[in-house]
C-alpha cells in the first residue's frame, strides 16, 4: 500500500474527523503486508491511529485505519449498542467489537452494514441504510443519509477539504507522521 493511497482514503482519520477509514490495497504477498501494517503501526501509534487487515481476497486487503479512543465514542452510543447487540458486538469494549467484526467479515455472505458505526457514521444513518436495504436515502457522500441531511453534508465537505488539504501537503513533502494528528493534541 502506498502512503497516497492512505492519505487519500484516510485523511480525516488521520486528522482526528472521524473514527476510522477503510480502504482496499493491492498486495503481493501476506507476508508483505503484514510487514507494511507492522510498520505502519509502528509509526501511528504514538499519535492514537491503529491499522488492521479485516479481510483477504485473492491479492486485495481490506484495511482499517482507527483511532480506538474516537472508536470508543463511536460505538458508546446508546443507539449504535442497540444495533451492534442484534449481531452479538460487546458493546462495553471496542477492541473486542472490532473483533467480532472480523468475524462477521469472515462468517457473513453479505457485507455487514453495521461496519458504518466502525467508521463514524451517524447511528441513525446506519440504521437507515440496514432497514431501508440501501435504498430512499435522503442524500449519498461519504455514506447514504437518513437523518440530518445539512449536517451531513457539512461533514461531507470537511472530509474533502481535509483529504484534498492532506494530498497537497504531503505531495510538497510533509511526512505522513506529520500528518497524522497526535491524539493528545485533539484532546488538549
């Protein structure tokens, strides 16, 4: 995986926006990418971002990029709960919810919709797509909407700007350490 393809599709997780990104990343071999997310992780930990490879198929990696304290945030609500508790997620630790998606990602024949609250999106957003099966959504960006459509797309346009933002510094050199916001920096 690239440190372009991370930035494209992780920005606003390595600003702090957001709970956590997914991306799929061409790979030659496991041993490989293992030792690139080692690496990685190496590299973000101290700043409050985790990397994790959810899924392999033939030479594509499903990666998630997190931060578990946002993630804790994320999954606390009270609704984001009711719905994790339908599919088993421990809802009390969410290093063991990011887990039992794993599990899902391996035992579900469809993709598990719930993966939204992973990624920070709004409980009631997820819910819409699960019950409306991905359709009447009120708009489409990062996610479909079912809920607040202004906030939503006020948050849509955060994404972009902090991803188009993200690109142009590190293409005039800014390292991606450099980039990522140090969690005890969002807290201060």
């Amino acid at each position: 995986m690239s440190e372009e393809e991370i930035i494209r599709f992780c920005a606003p997780t390595l600003a702090g926006l957001k709970a956590g990104s997914l991306f799929a990343s061409m790979f030659s071999g496991k041993e490989e990418l293992y030792r690139e997310v080692r690496n990685l992780n190496r590299r973000l930990a101290n700043r409050g971002v985790r990397i994790l490879p959810l899924r392999f198929k033939e030479n594509r990696a499903l990666l998630y990029f997190y931060r578990p304290d946002l993630l804790r945030q994320s999954l606390g609500s009270s609704q984001a709960c009711a719905l994790l508790a339908q599919w088993g997620y421990p809802c009390e630790n969410p290093e063991h919810c990011v887990a039992k998606l794993v599990d899902r990602l391996k035992e579900s024949p469809e993709f598990p919709h719930e993966i939204g609250l992973f990624l920070g999106y709004p409980p009631e957003d997820v819910k819409g797509f699960i019950e409306n099966r991905a359709l009447h959504s009120k708009c489409t960006g990062c996610w479909k909407v079912y809920g607040d459509q202004e906030e939503a797309e006020r948050i849509f346009a955060r994404y972009k700007n902090c991803t188009d933002c993200y690109l142009r510094n590190w293409q005039r050199g800014t390292s991606l350490e450099k980039l990522t916001v140090s969690l005890k920096k969002m807290l201060a």
